[in-house]
C-alpha cells in the first residue's frame, strides 16, 4: 500500500496492480485511487464442501491497511464482494463504495455509512474527481446473484479500460466497443459459467483493444485455468489485439513507457 501510494502515473495514463482473481487497484495521474472486487482474505474456502477454494495467492494487502478512495464490486460473489474484507476495513467513513444493489447490502451490513454507498448498474455512472465508473453489460453465471455487472475505467481524458466482472458469452457484451477501450481485462477460467479462454479472445475479437489482459484463473485449485490458452487464443481469434499477463503485486502502466525510459 505505500508503494501505491508513492506512484506518480504520467498524464494520460492509468496505473494499475493486479492483486488476483479479478481484485485489482487503479491510480490516475491525479491520485485517485480505485479498488475494484478485492478479495484480501480466505473466507471462501469453507464454502462448498467437496471443493478446493483457499487461495493460492498471498494476501499482499491486509484489509486493514488498505486505502482506496474508491471501492467497487461487479457483483456478490464472496471473491468479488467479500464481507471479511469489508469488515475489517479501517477506511469505511473516508471511502466511496460502489456496486449493484446485492453488494451494497452487504456495504451496509459491514458497517458502511449509508452516505458512503453510491448503487449503480448496466449504463449507470458514478463520477469522482478524475476518474469516471461506468457499469456495463455482464451476464449472471448463475441464478444465485442475477445482478451481475462489468466496468469501464477512465481517468481524465486518460485511456479507458474495460474490465469483464464475472460474466457469461453474450452478443451484449460487445456494446462496450461504443466507447473503444484500449485495455480489455477478462475473466477466462470457464468454470461456473465464466467466460472461457475462447470466448474471451472472441470478445477481444469483436471489441478490438489495444491489449487483452487474463484475470479470475488463478486463485482456487478447483477454478483454475491456463493463462497461455488465452494467449493462444488471441493468437487465432484476434492476432491483433496484444496479450499481456500482470504480475501480482506488480505496478503497470498503460500505455507502457517506451523501453529504456
């Protein structure tokens, strides 16, 4: 977290740390910070008896000590709206959380002022000094929470990045090329009604960004999946469109710095 908070992003830029599954933090070149379905405990292993849900990647960030500015959830998955994570948040009364309506239920039983709690959904904005949250399109994986949304991300006349949330293959998810998102990051594990490697490289296909980022295969023995299927996918379904593969914890910057710089 301190070193987030040191990160200057250059003008027209956005930076970002991937901290697994689809949990990532955003900063603008202002310092704004948002946090977008972070999952900084284990409180999913006991869940489904017969499965395998402890995380296999570390907690880099202890509820405790994080500080966002923002903080917004695709939907009420536990890996996506967590209730131990937003128990044990310290910046409850500083923060601004956002997501549709079944995880700000969980906003206010977690001791989130109400006045904190902005609701949004498919097309709905909520706007913060420079940075502009606009929900799109995602298609429920299953009937235990049909308020399933993604996110465009932008900051000041910044590129914009598009992140998936959970979804299922829809011709709707295509309706976020209305706003040509340079940076696409995407679900790709395939189980539990998410898309596949696939589909996601014929979302990029038809959605043309600049690059494709893989998300939400990495965190439960039994959803797991290979990053390097996408990439081959990309590779025949949208060989335009660059693959790049974060490292967790590790600050990138779009557009990338020339090399050397």
């Amino acid at each position: 977290m301190q070193q987030i908070r040191q990160v200057r992003p250059p003008a027209g830029s956005l930076a970002l740390w991937w901290l697994g599954q689809m949990g990532y933090i955003f900063k603008s070149p202002g310092g704004t910070t948002l946090g977008i379905d972070l999952y900084l405990s284990n409180s999913c292993a006991p869940l489904e008896p017969g499965l395998d849900l402890r995380r296999r990647v570390p907690v880099l960030i202890e509820p405790e000590e994080l500080e966002v500015d923002v903080f917004a959830c695709t939907h009420n998955h536990q890996d996506h709206t967590d209730p131990e994570t937003l128990r044990r948040l310290r910046s409850k009364h500083s923060a601004r959380f956002v997501g549709p309506p079944p995880s700000c239920a969980v906003f206010r039983t977690e001791g989130v002022p109400e006045d904190r709690i902005h609701m949004i959904w498919p097309d709905g904005e909520f706007r913060l000094a420079d940075l502009t949250l606009r929900g799109v399109f995602a298609l429920p994986t299953d009937a235990t929470d049909l308020n399933h949304l993604g996110y465009l991300i932008r900051f000041g006349d910044g590129p914009t990045a598009y992140l998936t949330g959970d979804t299922a293959d829809h011709e709707l998810l295509a309706a976020a090329v209305r706003v040509r998102p340079q940076v696409m990051i995407a679900c790709i594990n395939g189980g539990f009604g998410n898309l596949s490697h696939w589909q996601a490289a014929g979302l990029a296909a038809r959605l043309a960004p600049e690059v494709a980022v893989p998300c939400h295969y990495d965190l439960f023995p039994d959803n797991a999946a290979d990053p390097r299927q996408f990439r081959a996918a990309l590779a025949v379904r949208a060989p335009q469109v660059r693959y790049r593969e974060l490292e967790y914890g590790k600050l990138w910057i779009y557009p990338e710095p020339p090399a050397g710089a």
